[in-house]
C-alpha cells in the first residue's frame, strides 16, 4: 500500500477531534494503512498533502473569516487544488465555502471554486422546520466515485445534516446528491478533484464512513 | 425523507450516569462512554448528557466524559448542564459535543443564545426549556419555566420564552415537562404542541416516557421532530430498534438502517 497524507485543515471551526477519528476509522477498515490523517493549521502541510479536506461549523462570515486568519492557508489550498490538482472535500460549511457567495446574516465572499450562492433554505411546507436537522436519504443527480457503492435513495442509507442554509450551485452538473426537505436541497456537489458533502460524513455511521473511504480512494 | 429522532438521554452525575425520579432519587447505571457505544451500535438517532448537577460541581469531569465519548462514537451528542456563558459553549463544543444545551443562563440572559448562536452557529445551540403547568383546572394551559432541576419558578411563561429563544437564534428546542419528568406517565402533549406550532426551529419532547406509545404521541400529537428518552431504554424495557419498528408501524419516518453503528 502506497502511503498518503490526508491534511484535515484546522481553522478554529469547532471541535475536529471526531472528523480525524472518522477519516482514522475509515482508512483502517478500507485497508489504507498508508494512510496518515494529520490535523493542521499550517498552510506548508496542507500544500503539500496528497488530500485536503475543509470541515465547518458554524455561520459563514465566521468561518470565512477564521480561514482567512490563518496566513497562507487560502493560497496554499489553491495552489495543491489547482495547482497540483490534489482531491479535496469540503464538509458542511467547509463545502458551503466552496460557492462563490454566502448570504448568511451578511453577504461573505466564497472561494467560488462552484460558482453559486450559498441561500436560506425556503421549504414549501411552511411546517418543516428550520434548521434541516436529522437523518435524510440521499438521490442521486448524477454518479459519482464518491458514493460508489453506497445505497441511495428512499431506502438507502441515511445521511446527518444540520443547516439553515444551502449551496445552489450555478451550473447544474456540479450537483451530485440532493436531500428533499420541502423541496430539493443539495447534499452534494462536485468538478474536477474538488468535493463537498452538506452533510456530516462524520457523523453519518455507515454511509459516511463508506464516503471518506471512497475519497480516500478517489483518483480524479 | 428526513426522518423522527430518538435520542437517549444520559443524566449524568460525577461522570456517571444516573436517572432521577423528578431529579430526586437517583438511580445508577453506568459509565457513560460505555453507554454512549452501546446506544451508538443500536441505532439511536443522537445521543444527550445532561450534566444534572454541573451548575453546583465541578466541570473537568464532564468535559472528559464528552471527549472520550466523541472519540468512541460517531453519532451527534448534545451537552447540556451548567452552560453559563460562550466559554462554557466553547469548552464543550471543542471536547467534542455537536450541540450545545443551555438552560438556566438562557432564562436569566436570553441575549447568551444569540451571542453563542452568532458564534458557533445556530445548528450548535440548543435552548433547554424545563416547565410546569401552572394552570388550574378549566383555565387556558399555561406553563412556566423552572430552574435548578425544577425546584425554582421564574414567573417566565414557557410559550413566549420559546419564542424568544428561537427569534435569538437557537437552532433547537429541547422541551422538558418537569411535572412529567421520571413518572412515566407520557409526556405533556399539550406543552409540546404550543411551542412546536410557536416556532420554526425543531423542538425535542422530553419528560415522561412510560412506554413506546408515549413517542409516537410525542411526534403524531405533540409536533415534536425527535423524541428524547431515558429511562425505558436505560433499564432495558424498550431498545431502540423496538422503539424505532413501533414508530414507523404507527406510520412515524424512522431511519431503519442505523442498528449495527457505524460498522460499515
């Protein structure tokens, strides 16, 4: 087994203890011994780490500006994503960083790596209730290497989301999942060697820790 | 679909696990992580630690138990207990908890909710709202909210409370009849009908679980999204998967898929 470096990046979003613990689990029973999780905040491991992953908790403009914070991490994540084209996931409001904007309390720029705007979620049923906060099946708008292998739909696996807000990506086939609350929700997206799950593959038992191991795997 | 949540509920006493009977007599059984792995393999929906006497004790404690159950399970944990201020938030959100309760402190400083909401995000911050009935027979329902374990009244009507914490920005309701609490006698319906029709936000029926009838009543007649129990799972009347098959006969959503924890 080839060896991997898997940088978690570490920007001050909350507690990450249970993202390494999930991508740590995932690997030894994908068999990926190689594999090495390292949690950082430095912008030199995260350039030169063979996968990044971006996690989020909380609102936007704060964990833009927590990114921001970190000299060089914004620059460094450019330059291994589409420098040297390195597999990346962004989870949550690590994914919702992705957009080109968010519209949470004020107007924040994103990384407009998926053009779009990350909006309220707006159900057609005034009695859901918001946050979007529990267990919800996944469909599927297109396939994906990332949920290869993973049942889907009304009686797949189920997926942990927690979210007010939503990445409505501006080209449609950067979409790959969608939740339906009211209305569809999108749950995923992806292009290129870049990734995003709305939901917590960490805390999503079987099909999340399916999931990482597919990232692991992913060779975009 | 998104579906109903059962969520076991820890009481938790000097990093033990206790239930007490209207929080009085407590009863104990067992370590908590240990719990927490074991609720995590059958399927529970979430998992809740209320810190019952961490506004008088000491917190090192707890913030252990938090973080070693956060290594051993990958399932959501709300924290609620003693939650006095943002730090406190902080200290357990980074020991590893998802959600954060605050009860007491959100009584006496509604503005703590939006502080910690614009913060950490309101996903993260969960208002605990314990309450009696305090409407005598043939007047309109009324509640009020207690504190301390139910002992103190505040004068605080229940309903415009909710209301108030939800417009500061919590993200969830976790609503406890404590004239309920530990009779097994079901939960106070009519308490969380009025503040599940009051606000947008997710609200948790707590307080009273006798038997599983009382969870499907919880989501079909009170409007709850999730259903908190302590009790009949702690001693084995109900497991999870019993309650999970009775929700979803009743025609309750239930995730069916989650026994077996997160053994992939």
């Amino acid at each position: 087994m080839t060896s991997q470096t898997v940088a978690i990046i570490d920007y001050g979003s909350g507690n990450l203890h249970s993202a390494v613990k999930a991508f740590e689990r995932a690997a030894r029973e994908a068999g990926l011994d190689g594999t090495r999780i390292r949690l950082t905040a430095d912008p030199e491991v995260v350039a030169a780490a063979d996968r990044i992953v971006l996690p989020g908790v909380g609102a936007y403009a704060d964990c833009r500006a927590g990114l921001d914070a970190v000299p060089g991490m914004v620059e460094a994540m450019e330059r291994a994503v589409h420098g040297a084209g390195r597999p990346f996931l962004g989870i949550c409001v690590g994914m919702q960083l992705l957009a080109t904007r968010g519209l949470e309390y004020v107007e924040t720029p994103g990384l407009g790596w998926i053009p779009g705007d990350v909006g309220p979620i707006r159900p057609s049923d005034p009695a859901l209730k918001i946050p979007h906060m529990g267990w919800n099946t996944l469909y599927p708008v297109r396939s994906h290497a990332l949920f290869a292998g993973i049942p889907v739909g009304e009686g797949g696996l189920h997926a942990y989301f927690v979210h007010s807000y939503a990445l409505d990506p501006a080209r449609p086939d950067d979409a790959v999942m969608r939740a339906e609350y009211g209305g569809p929700v999108t749950a995923a997206v992806a292009r290129d060697n870049v990734a995003g799950t709305q939901f917590h593959p960490e805390k999503s038992q079987r099909l999340g820790l399916a999931l990482i191991a597919n990232f692991l795997h992913w060779r975009p | 679909m998104l579906k109903t949540r059962i969520i076991p509920c820890l009481d938790v006493k000097d990093g033990r696990v206790v239930k007490g009977v209207r929080f009085e007599a407590l009863r104990d059984a067992g370590d908590p992580v240990e719990a927490a792995k074991a609720y995590d393999a059958a399927g529970a929906d979430e998992l809740c630690f209320l810190d019952i006497t961490a506004s008088r004790e000491a917190r090192g404690t707890l913030l252990d138990v938090v973080s070693r159950t956060a290594e051993a399970c990958f399932m959501p944990l709300t924290v609620g207990g003693g939650v006095r201020g943002v730090e406190d938030v902080r200290a357990l959100l980074l020991a590893g908890a998802d959600k954060v309760a605050i009860n007491t402190a959100a009584v006496k400083d509604p503005d703590l909710v939006a502080r910690a909401a614009e913060k950490f995000g309101a996903q993260c911050i969960v208002v605990a709202i314990d309450a009696k009935r305090v409407s005598g027979p043939g007047e309109p329902a009324r509640w009020e909210i207690f504190t301390h374990g139910g002992r103190d009244p505040t004068g605080t009507d229940a309903v415009a409370f909710a209301r108030l914490v939800a417009e500061k920005g919590a993200g969830e309701l976790l609503v406890t009849s404590m004239d309920r609490d530990g009779t097994r006698s079901g939960y106070d319906l009519g308490l969380t009908r009025a503040i599940s029709d009051a606000v947008a936000v997710p609200v948790i029926a707590s307080g009273g679980v006798g038997g599983l009838d009382d969870l499907v009543a919880g989501v079909a007649e009170g409007g709850a999204s999730a259903v908190l129990a302590a009790s009949i799972f702690h001693f084995g009347q109900a497991s999870i998967a019993q309650a999970k098959a009775h929700m979803a006969e009743a025609g309750l959503a239930m995730r069916l898929d989650g026994a077996g924890g997160a053994r992939a």
